[in-house]
C-alpha cells in the first residue's frame, strides 16, 4: 500500500493535476455506459518527483521497497493505440512492487466514484511473467480514508469479468474490465469493521466509510508483490476512468501513425488491373503496434456489389464483403504475422480490377488495423484516394 502524505491538505495541493494535459472536449469512458467523461493525456513528462503522477519511488518512504518498472510505454492500448503504462515486477528473491499514484485536490465520497462506474483496460505480456500471476494483473486502486483511517481498496480482476464476459485476466490481450455495482474490491487495511484484505463492493465501502472527511482522495495503477517473490509479472494499463475523468497514457501527440499512399497510372478498363500500395508508418516517438494488418474499403456513389472488383493484396486474392450500404471490403494480414514499431513501416500492395465501365470513381479507404481489446481492430489510422477505373 502507498504512504499517504503526512499533511495531507498541502502534499494534495501541491501534487495536483499541473502536468496532465487536459485534451478538448469530453468523451464517454471505455464501455457501455453513458457518464460523460473528461479526457487527460499522461505523458512521461507527468511522471516523477512533484510531477502529477508519482512512482513509487518517488516518496522517500519507500526507499526500502523494491521498485519494479513504471514508465510511459510506446506499446499500444486496446483503444487509443498511443501507447500505455508499463507496469512490472522481476522474478528474483526480492519481492518488488510497481505502482503510480496521481492525488486528488480534494476528498471525493465513495459514493460519487462508484455511481461514475470506474473502469480501466490491462494487459499482461505472457513471456515475461509467471503463468501463477497472470490472472492477477495489474490493479485499479483508490487511497482513500474510511473513518479517519487510510487504506487502500483494489479492483480484484482475478474475481471480476471483462467487459466481453471474460474472467481474470488473460495473457496478450487487452482487456476493458468496468468496476460496476457488483465488482470485487478488497481494502489493505481493517476499516469501519471490514477486515484487512476481505473483498466488498465499492458501494458497501461507500456506506461504511461515509463519515465527515472520508472519501477517495486519489487514483493508483499498481502491480503488487505475487504470491511468492520468485514470480514476475508483466503489465500494460491505460484509460483509467475514474471521478469523471479518463487518464489516458500516451507517448505524445506525435504516436499516431502516417499513412503514405502511392497509386499507378490507371490501365483501361478490363485490362491492367490499378496497382498501388499503402504504407503505414510510426514516428520514432511514436507507438508500437502488434499483428498488424490492412483493411481495404471500396465505395462508390450508387454502391458497389459482388463481382465488381476483383483484388489482389500482397500477391494474393483478397476476399471482398459487401454490406448493406453498398461498399466492398477486405483485409490483408502478413502470412507470418507483422507489428509496427516506432520508426517503422508496414506496407501493402494491391491491385484492383474492374469487371466492367463504371460512370463514377472508386474511393479506396485503407484502415491501419492491430491487435487491440479485439484481433484486427481498426487504430483509427487511415487514409483514401479516388480509383478512376
């Protein structure tokens, strides 16, 4: 559990929010609920001593604990694919523990986080953790006092389900997990008659801990030590919707991926397919996409059927859909898997044939698709160009 700050009045008011950078606008957090949710972008800039996220290391208290990683990350989240938080422990004999905390400027009642659903998306990474901690994760968790005392309460998501109906978590996938009325969390310390580490729900916190001066008075993302320090666990979270507001972890402003496109010279109909190829890059600050692929999208105006096109990518035939609004689409993924770092490009050729004369140009839509809280899920990354056929 963090050290809470001595007076706590000042340390809260000179820990706050200065370095988030609140993006415009609002947006409904991850998940099925309509709670109206300001977005803040967390960068490394925000992380570190008097920043408005502090590692565990950062508070001299800690200096005997054993810290594992807590950095901004350029790997992808499952929803804005502009990087995540990495959260680590090492197998080893030393037990270690990684955790960011960002403090509120004021108590906020149990009762007003969980009627604002908290929710958050977390991945673990397989090859660098022990099979026994995977489903432990990563936790959302909340330093709160609960009458007059500190604890710390933990989303359980080794007891919970993700927001597709999943239990725990589950190596190399995102998963959205939304802390709803039923969801487990277990408190670190004995309060208002709950023992240490027993499991409730946020609203049954929200009635024991309702004295005058109790509340919430901040958000962590924390990897705690597993069961036995020879494990290691590794782990990505980010979107962290909590009290209104998604923190949202990001590399910058430079993580999302440019699109290049170059197109041949059309051939006549019926003859020379259209030839072109599509390239996907990341900046060297940018993200890291995993299992890569493109979605190509063919739309004209009075609508497209099959038999319309005939398409190649990469070499190969592409499988074209139709759906109701009259538009064609495909996607092309590498035969033997491909990701995107920064710095990097992934690229798809194609061809494109014509059955027969058509009065309108052809719009070519091509969507940067990776692994995501789905396989092959859009990154919103995309670009088109008018076929003339």
């Amino acid at each position: 559990m963090p050290r809470f700050p001595r007076a706590l009045g000042a340390s809260l008011a000179g820990v706050l929010t200065a370095a988030a950078v609140a993006l415009p606008g609002v947006a409904l957090a991850p998940g099925a609920h309509a709670t109206a949710y300001v977005l803040q972008q967390v960068t490394a800039n925000d992380l570190g001593p008097s920043r408005s996220w502090l590692r565990l290391q950062d508070d001299p208290a800690n200096a005997r604990r054993a810290a594992g990683v807590e950095e901004i990350s350029p790997f992808a989240d499952g929803a804005r694919f502009n990087g995540s938080l990495h959260l680590a422990v090492a197998a080893g004999p030393s037990a270690q523990q990684s955790e960011v905390t960002h403090w509120f400027n004021r108590k906020i009642p149990l009762s007003g986080i969980a009627a604002a659903t908290p929710s958050y998306d977390m991945y673990v990474r397989s090859w660098t953790s022990s099979a026994a901690a995977v489903p432990y994760g990563a936790a959302l968790q909340l330093p709160v006092l609960c009458q007059g005392a500190p604890t710390t309460l933990s989303f359980q998501p080794q007891l919970a389900k993700d927001s597709l109906g999943r239990s725990g978590a589950v190596a190399d996938t995102w998963r959205h997990f939304v802390a709803g009325a039923d969801s487990p969390w277990s408190t670190s310390r004995a309060v208002a008659g709950l023992g240490a580490g027993s499991v409730h729900t946020l609203g049954d916190y929200a009635t024991a801990c309702a004295a005058a001066g109790d509340g919430a008075i901040g958000v962590m993302a924390g990897v705690s030590r597993p069961a036995a320090p020879g494990q290691g666990l590794d782990t990505y979270v980010d979107n962290l919707a909590v009290n209104s507001t998604v923190y949202e972890f990001s590399v910058g402003s430079t993580s999302a991926a440019k699109v290049a496109m170059a197109a041949a010279a059309p051939g006549k109909t019926g003859e020379t397919p259209l030839s072109g190829s599509v390239t996907f890059s990341s900046p060297a600050d940018g993200a890291a996409y995993t299992s890569v692929g493109t979605k190509l999208q063919f739309a004209r105006e009075g609508g497209l059927t099959a038999g319309d096109l005939t398409v190649t990518a990469d070499g190969r035939p592409l499988a074209l859909t139709a759906d109701p609004a009259g538009t064609l689409s495909g996607v092309a993924v590498p035969p033997t898997g491909a990701d995107l770092g920064p710095g990097g490009s992934f690229r798809t050729a194609f061809t494109v044939a014509f059955a027969g004369a058509h009065p309108a140009p052809v719009t070519l839509t091509a969507t940067l698709l990776a692994q995501g809280l789905q396989p092959l899920q859009s990154t919103g990354t995309q670009t088109r160009v008018t076929l003339q056929p």
